[in-house]
C-alpha cells in the first residue's frame, strides 16, 4: 500500500554539478547546482534561484559551464553552495583553465560542458537557463571507443532533495531497450 505524502517533488536523485560562470570583469564564480535536467536530445536546463550571485553574470554573458562532480572534489564543490559569490571570492575554489568559449572548465571534472544559454524561464523564484551545448570536455581515460563517456567508470556524485544527502552511481543493470526482451 503506497502513502499519499501530498503534492512534493520526488524526482531525485539529480546530478550533483558545479556551475561556473564568469561576469563582465572577467572573475570567475562558482556555484554548487544540482537543479538540472534535459529538456531534448540537444538542450539542458539549469534551474538556479533568483537569489544566487551567479544568475547576474549568466544573464548577462548567456553562458555557463557545468562541471560534473564525482568525490574527489566533493568537499570543494559542497562548499560552492554554502557561501554567495557576493561576499567571498570562489574563484579559487578550483584548478581551472577557460574552455574553448570562455567558461571555466575544472580540471577534477570528470565531464565538463559550456553552454550557451538561449532562453530563460522564470517561476516560482527561480532562472531556468534552457542552454545549448557548446563543447563537451571529457577525461580520455573515461571514454570508450566511440568516444562516449563511460559512466560506471566516471561515477558522477547524485544529489537528493529530500534528505540532503549525496549519493554514489553504482553498476550497469541491463542495456536500454534490450533489457526488455531477455
């Protein structure tokens, strides 16, 4: 028998990700988001409140990259999302070098994409950045032949809501779409 627990937003775990942004003097923030999602097979969406130091500068360069996180840098990314770009400097938060559009990539990323943004949706508090991908950036030794991210290899760190806890990926289960017919 299922409980009814009322109208929440249970769809998690998400992506645990770093978000780096640069403003119009060329300084570099960063920001823990977890809020992130694919809206097509081409477009993604970060989703960031209102409130946060970094929209000004996404807003007004329409770019940002999105650095997964797996554990090695998870202290360093967990505390990007405790302190407001406002007041402290995380521009050092990181070893990073600018990508090929401009936006900071993080060496301990396992995956990095820049974006760029082409929409911006606004509700309930918060700018839903709807961004195209520029330049996917993925570790060599994370690929496979064809030249696709191994994910049980990179292991990316999940982020849940309702306990605030981080998660780690595990295995493979079955493939998609064949799993279906064995």
């Amino acid at each position: 028998m299922k409980k009814n627990i009322g109208s929440k937003n249970m769809l998690y775990p998400t992506p645990a990700t770093v978000v780096g942004s640069v403003d119009e003097n060329g300084k570099v923030n960063f920001l823990l988001v977890a809020h992130i999602g694919i809206v097509s097979h081409s477009k993604i969406l970060v989703s960031m409140h209102q409130s946060h130091f970094s929209n000004a500068a996404i807003r007004a360069s329409k770019k940002l990259s999105i650095n997964l996180i797996d554990e090695s840098f998870i202290r360093e990314a967990d505390y990007t999302g405790t302190v407001s770009g406002a007041k402290v400097d995380k521009s050092n938060a990181f070893e990073y070098q600018l990508g090929e559009s401009g936006m900071p990539v993080i060496e301990k990323s396992p995956l990095v994409m820049e974006c760029d943004v082409i929409d911006i949706y606004e509700i309930d508090g918060f700018d839903n950045f709807i961004c195209s991908i520029a330049n996917t950036y993925v570790e060599e030794t994370l690929l496979d032949d064809k030249d696709k991210p191994i994910y049980e290899n990179l292991k990316p760190v999940l982020f849940e809501m309702p306990t605030y806890k981080y998660l780690r990926t595990g295995g493979i289960i079955g493939d998609c779409i064949k799993i279906s017919k064995t």
